[in-house]
C-alpha cells in the first residue's frame, strides 16, 4: 500500500510501505545538494536512480548539483523519466563555465521544462577554496577590496528578474555578508549561504551566522561536513563540522533560518537518503526537536525553491 501519501506543489509523495512499518522519516524532505552521474567526478548513482531512491523513499524534491556543467537539463529528463517528485537543477559559476558568466545563467534559465532554478557562485574554483586546498592554481573571486566583483552585478539582476535562487558558494564567512547585503540591494529574494559553518579558510561564527539569518538569508547545514570532522586528519580544503555544531546554532539562531542538504554521491558514502536519515535521527539525539526537524528539512526548503509549504510530515 502507498503509506502517508500527500499532495505537495501538485505532486504526490509516497513511500511503498506495509500496514505495520512507520512512515518514513524522509516523507516529504527536500534535499538542497545532491551529485550524480554523468559527472566528471567518481560517482555512485546516475541521477536517474537518484531520483527513483528518493521517490521510494516519499521525500518532496531535490536540487541536483554539478561543479563543472548545468544540471537544468538532466532534471528536467530525471521529472520525465521519475514522475511524482520536483526535480530542480542550476549552474555552478566555476571555471569550466567561464566563472562568473552571465551568459551562462541566461541561456541556462531558458532550458526545457525550467528546472534550473538555483546559482551557485564558485565552489572548487572559489577563492577560499583554491587558497585552503593545495598549490596555487587560477580561481573566481567574488569579493575584491571589501566589494562584489563587478561581474556580479548581472548575474543579480539575472537571479532577480527569474525568482532564482542564489546560494554563496564556497565563499569565506566574511564574503557572504558582503554578497549577501548586496544581491537583496539587487532585488534577490531567495538566498542560501553554502554550509557557512564549514568554509575552508574562514567558518562562520555564531555572530556572522545571525546576521546571515536577521539579512534573510537561509543557511546550509552539510552531512558530508559531518563526515569530515570525524576524520583524524581531513583532507586540505575539505569542509568540516559536526552534528552537535548544527544542533546548536538551529536551537540557539532559529530553525526558521536553516536547512539540511546531503552532498552525498562520492564512492565509500552513504546514500542519499541514508545520509538524510542519519542526519535528522543524529540532529534529533542533539535535541533538535521535530517541529524544527519539519522547518530544516521539508518547509525552509519548500519555500526557498518557491514551492508550497506543508506543515508537518
């Protein structure tokens, strides 16, 4: 039988359950990072099983995310192929599409079936990146002399004009307040700072994450950043920081204010939706409460990508 079945953003969730199981902790969750095959990275699921997990699984929708190319395209293909759950993609401004490339963002908010919905500036081409993680190498600055780099500027007005979300990146703490106080001047509405607690370089502390949040700006909590810090000696330039570190600031800053991504896909990791269940069972022994474990998982999601907001499970 299908178990605790819902409409949510006109899609049905569902998770093929028996009369005597408990419904799924997953049931309308939203995953805001997921990689996935064809990548130019080793990968344990192609999208499309990706997609079908999480369907089976009853969560709402996932952001899928790509260092080196769009992935509106593969999202749009993944909803046909997967019907029955929202499948968003977007563009990183890394390299290999020219950084901070305006174009890029236009050509990609066109794309068949308009999935592309979420902007990432640079990640493994960020600046705090490049400088925490091993030889020199070119990168993307976003910020110079304290100010947005003026590409920027276009790539604002782009996001605002489509309602897009704009995510920081692997910016520095610093970086992201700058970025942030000026997109919302550029009219960006939807603003995700990208596991803030766990940038390379420069993690956000307590008083910088509660200007994010009174700025308006959600913020990412990072399973893989969990899988990291339980490492003796994490790699350079990986990111890092623990479940009782989320747990905290969502008790202390606000749930309202956070959200919960996977970043799963890497060989020798759990999958995503055994990571996004592990994540919300662990954020649940810290003393996040339900209510708020319903706010970081299903609803500041929900409202971030422009979907309709169901309370509870």
């Amino acid at each position: 039988m299908l178990f605790g079945a819902g409409l949510l953003g006109g899609l049905t969730y569902a998770a093929e359950k028996t009369a005597d199981t408990p419904p799924d902790v997953l049931n309308g969750a939203i995953d805001f990072q997921c990689n996935s095959d064809p990548d130019a990275m080793d990968r344990t699921v192609n999208v499309f099983q990706l997609v079908r997990e999480a369907k089976a699984a009853g969560m709402r929708a996932l952001v899928i995310k790509n260092h080196y190319v769009p992935t509106a395209d593969r999202a749009q293909m993944a909803m046909e192929e997967v019907p029955g759950i929202e499948v968003f993609g977007g563009i990183v401004l890394n390299r290999s599409v020219g950084g901070l490339n305006a174009e890029a963002v236009r050509e990609m908010v066109k794309f068949t079936g308009h999935r592309g919905k979420v902007v990432w500036l640079p990640t493994m081409d960020a600046e705090a990146q490049v400088r925490a993680s091993g030889p020199p190498r070119p990168f993307v600055s976003v910020v110079k002399d304290g100010k947005p780099v003026p590409e920027l500027a276009e790539i604002f007005q782009i996001i605002a004009e489509n309602d897009l979300v704009l995510v920081t990146g692997r910016c520095t703490a610093a970086e992201s307040l700058i970025i942030i106080d000026a997109a919302k001047k550029a009219g960006v509405k939807r603003i995700l700072v990208m596991h803030a607690q766990a940038v390379p370089l420069d993690p956000a502390t307590d008083e910088q994450l509660k200007q994010m949040a009174d700025a308006g700006a959600i913020i990412e909590c990072l399973w893989y950043a969990n899988l990291d810090a339980s490492k003796t000696t994490p790699a350079p330039g990986k990111v890092t920081s623990t479940v009782a570190d989320y747990a905290r600031v969502i008790k202390s800053i606000g749930a309202e204010h956070f959200l919960l991504s996977t970043d799963m896909g890497q060989p020798g990791h759990p999958s995503h939706t055994e990571a996004m269940r592990t994540f919300i069972a662990a954020l649940k022994q810290n003393g996040v409460s339900d209510h708020d474990i319903d706010l970081v998982a299903r609803q500041n999601p929900a409202r971030l990508l422009g979907l309709p907001v169901v309370e509870g499970k």
